[in-house]
C-alpha cells in the first residue's frame, strides 16, 4: 500500500472524473491520499474531500506565489480550521523566487507566521521552494521548525540540503521528477538519503513521472515513483511502499486505518 504524501485533486483539471482518479489510485494501492489546499478556494475543496472521503486528508496553508493576496483574516482563518480531524498538516508554505508575483520580502514575513501558526497548531509543516534554498533553511532555522518538523515537498535539493532538512525533523518527499531520465540530483538523493527519511508524493496534476511526463498526473502513479526509489536503491519496492507508508503514518500522525 501506498500514501500520497502531496497532491492537488482539488484542481480544477480534476472537476469532471474526481471520482475515477480516486478509484484509479485506490485500485493501484493507493491507501491514503493527502490533498494540499493553498487558497481559500482550494482549501475549502480540500476540507470538502476530507470530509466526503474517509481515506482523503488535508494539508491547508497560503502558496508563497501568492503571498501577496493573503491577509490576516485568512491566516486567522487557516488557524481555525486546522482542529478540523482531517487536518493533518500546514502549508505548502515557504518561498518561490521563480515567479515575481510576490515580492521576496513579502514571501518570507507569510513563511514565518505560517511556520508560527504550525508550531501554534502542532502540526507538521509541507514546505515549497523553488529557487530559494539558501533562504528556506536559514528561516527554517531561525523560526525553530525543528519543534513541529514537517515535508520538503517535491525536494529537489542536493543531498547535503537534505540532511540539514532532516536535523530540523523534516521528512524528504520525492515525486515525479525522481523517474526523468536526466535527473541526476533527485536520483543521487534517492539513491543516499536513508529510506527512514523518505516520503513519496505525485503533486498531482503536475509533475507526471516517466513515462507520462507531460500529461497530466493522478495520485495512482505515485506507483512508478515507488518503482523507481526502489530501482535506485537496489531494494524491492514492497520495501519502499512499506516504511514511505510509515514515515507518512507518523509525520501526519494518521492510523493505519482509514
């Protein structure tokens, strides 16, 4: 069995066949499937699923491209649905230098209440960066994060970033990108970072692994991302569906059954 530690089934690629995606990934044995909701749009559709779903869970925070738009009620808002019991995590927060929506500024003062507001909670935090290491560790630090710990979401980071990750008590999460051909980075962290530490995710719609690359992505081909850890590892992939179901069991603090 598997858990998909990280997706979007609350986009709108998925407004006409939700139900046969979720039926996909179940038959593929997907067990458990975390949806991510970083507005008020998406997390209201994630707190939906959650409920409607007894195997669906939500992560909730405010996505850094659009830190701009998010106000104080919105935090407070965020602050109060995480006692929701299908609540499990905070985020994706962190930094994106890649867009200029938001200035950097503006970004990393959302960064730190969200890692605050976590901390607060006692939840996990699910961590997006793109472009903005250097400044994503260092706020990491800065604001404790190690006290609630969280998910390197998508990690695309080199294997010595990892492990300064995982000090802070922070899982690393490998999607899609871990199965490209030409991905020497995500393949060397698969390859060297302990499978205790690992976590395995689509980011559905996005990020489709080899051979889909390109398409649209499901959470039912978080299988091939399994296949290929397990490739890179030299170990069976009974083995990395087994202790990455585990890992997100106990960073979530999910039970084994739905």
């Amino acid at each position: 069995m598997y858990i998909d530690t990280h997706m979007h089934l609350n986009a709108e690629q998925y407004e006409e066949d939700a139900k046969e995606v979720i039926d996909r990934a179940l038959e593929a044995g997907v067990s458990k499937m975390v949806v991510v909701g970083f507005d008020t749009d998406t997390i209201n559709k994630a707190i939906e699923l959650a409920e409607q779903y007894p195997f669906i869970y939500a992560v909730i925070g405010w996505h850094p491209v659009d830190a701009i738009d998010c106000t104080k009620e919105d935090l407070n808002w965020i602050e109060s649905l995480a006692a929701h019991p299908k609540v499990v995590g905070i985020g994706e927060t962190g930094l994106d230098y890649h867009w200029d929506k938001s200035p950097k500024d503006v970004q990393q003062e959302l960064f730190r209440k969200q890692i605050r507001l976590a901390q607060r909670v006692n939840l996990p935090i699910i961590i997006h960066n793109r472009d903005a290491t250097a400044d994503v560790v260092r706020i990491l630090k800065e604001e404790e994060a190690e006290l609630t710990g969280g998910i390197m979401h998508c990690y695309g980071g080199s294997v010595e970033t990892a492990h300064e990750c995982i000090a802070m008590n922070f899982m690393i999460s490998l999607g899609g990108p871990v199965t490209f051909k030409n991905a020497k980075v995500p393949k060397q962290v698969a390859t060297e970072i302990s499978l205790d530490h690992l976590l395995i995710e689509t980011d559905s719609p996005y990020l489709a692994p080899h051979p889909h690359r390109g398409k649209r992505n499901e959470p039912a081909l978080v299988t091939l991302v399994a296949e290929e850890i397990a490739l890179l590892k030299g170990i069976s992939i009974e083995e990395v569906a087994k202790k990455t179901t585990q890992n997100a069991l106990n960073i979530f603090r999910m039970k084994e059954t739905n």
